[in-house]
C-alpha cells in the first residue's frame, strides 16, 4: 500500500476513506459526511461485538455451564 497524497494538493496524506482527501480536507469540504465516517469507526467495536455474539452461538445454548470443562 502506498500513501496517497491529498487531492487538494494540501501536503498531507489522503485516505480512501475519505474519497483521497486527507481528514482536514474532507472534513472542510463535507462536515457531515466526516462526522459520520468518524462516528462510525468510533462505534464499530461495540457493534461487531453485537454481530459476533450472534453468529457464534450456534444454537440456545448460549450460556453454557462452565462445569463441564
Ligand atoms: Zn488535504
């Protein structure tokens, strides 16, 4: 992977999160869009917690007893 410069030229490295440009720039061009992908980020551990508690009970049997090890 090699770094992208911003699009706008600004000298700092873009990311293709944020389309090239860098966050300054996206953030400037469009404030909503940024406070989504940044709020997004910020709650995606909660949420794939959520997601792989779900996928990795395989049936009801989600609270196991312990005992049996
Ligand atoms: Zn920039």
């Amino acid at each position: 992977m090699s770094p992208i410069m911003c699009k706008v030229g600004c000298g700092f490295f873009g990311t293709e999160k944020f389309d090239s440009f860098c966050s300054k720039c996206f953030k400037a061009r469009c404030p909503e869009k940024f406070q989504e992908i940044a709020s997004d980020s910020a709650s995606v551990t909660p949420r794939n917690k959520a997601l792989t508690r779900i996928v990795n009970s395989p049936g009801a049997q989600e609270d196991e007893p312990l005992h049996d090890l």
